[in-house]
C-alpha cells in the first residue's frame, strides 16, 4: 500500500481530482527541489521540468507565476516588459504566505489564491512534461496543455539568451 501523500502534495492532488484530471501526484524518495534534481529523480531530460517560478510586481507587491522548462533561465526584464510591469524575484516568506507552498515544491495548481501565469513556449515541444507538487520531494506528470488549461496561462517566450 502506498503511503500517504504529505498534506501539501495532497491538496495539490486533490485539486487535480477537482478539475477532472487523472494525473498522479508522486512522491519520490529523493530531492525534486531543483530542476536539475528533479530530472534525476524522474529520469527525464531536465528541459522537461516545469519550475515555478514566483515573482513580485515591483511597487504593488502583485505576484505573478512563472512556469518555466527547467533548463531556462527565466529573463525577468523580457517577462515584465511583455506584461508591462517590471518585476523581481519574491520573497519566500511572501511566497509562502500567498501562494501556500515553499520554494522548492511550487506547483503550477492549487495556490491559496490564483496567481497570473506566464507558461515558457518552450515547454511546448515535449509530449510529456513534469512540475512540482507542493513539497521538494512531489512531483506530478501531464501534457503541455494540459498545463496550459489548468493555469489559464499565457504562452511566451521566456527564456533569458545566452
């Protein structure tokens, strides 16, 4: 028998229960905190890790989620012009106090209240891809749009060029 889901990857469970998905939240024996870890975890190529990413609207404290392939590195000047903002990284304590979860297990769903989100184009290109599921250890597999219709995202390209 499996073991019991720890509460915060179960609300992430649950609500993917609520909205009609199949979509299996697992927890892993080993870390899936970065994207790197995750990857190993899984054995999938790191690019299809789906991080989030939480950042806050300078001068209003608005977050905005980010959910971006996991071997981008997230260009925040491109992402607030596009959005025409202008944003830094949040805090995790704000993160933690809007959003339910900690840094390092951030799903894409379930936050305490529904954040805007930006989804990287780039995840587009895998069949499968995978996101945290509200611990460093829980993970959880679905489809591009899949994500795409959960979060109500906007597609664009995120990536910071090298």
């Amino acid at each position: 028998m499996a073991e019991p889901l720890q509460q915060s990857a179960y609300r992430v469970q649950a609500y993917l229960t609520e909205k009609g998905h199949d979509f299996e939240v697992k927890e892993m024996s080993t870390s899936t905190r970065t994207a790197q870890e995750a990857a190993d975890s899984i054995g999938c190529a790191v690019a299809q890790i789906a991080k989030s990413l939480v950042f806050e609207e300078k001068g209003t404290g608005r977050l905005i989620l980010v959910v971006a392939s996991g071997a981008n590195r997230v260009d925040v000047r491109k992402v607030g012009a596009a959005m025409g903002r202008s944003l830094r990284q949040a805090k995790g304590d704000m993160v933690k106090e809007k959003t339910g979860f900690a840094i390092g297990g951030i799903p894409p769903v379930a936050h305490s209240k529904p954040l805007p989100t930006i989804l990287d184009r780039d995840l587009r290109q895998y069949e499968i891809i995978w996101a945290a599921a509200g611990t460093p250890h829980a993970v959880f597999q679905l489809t591009p749009d899949s994500l795409g219709s959960l979060t109500g995202g906007e597609w664009m390209d995120v990536r910071e060029e090298k």
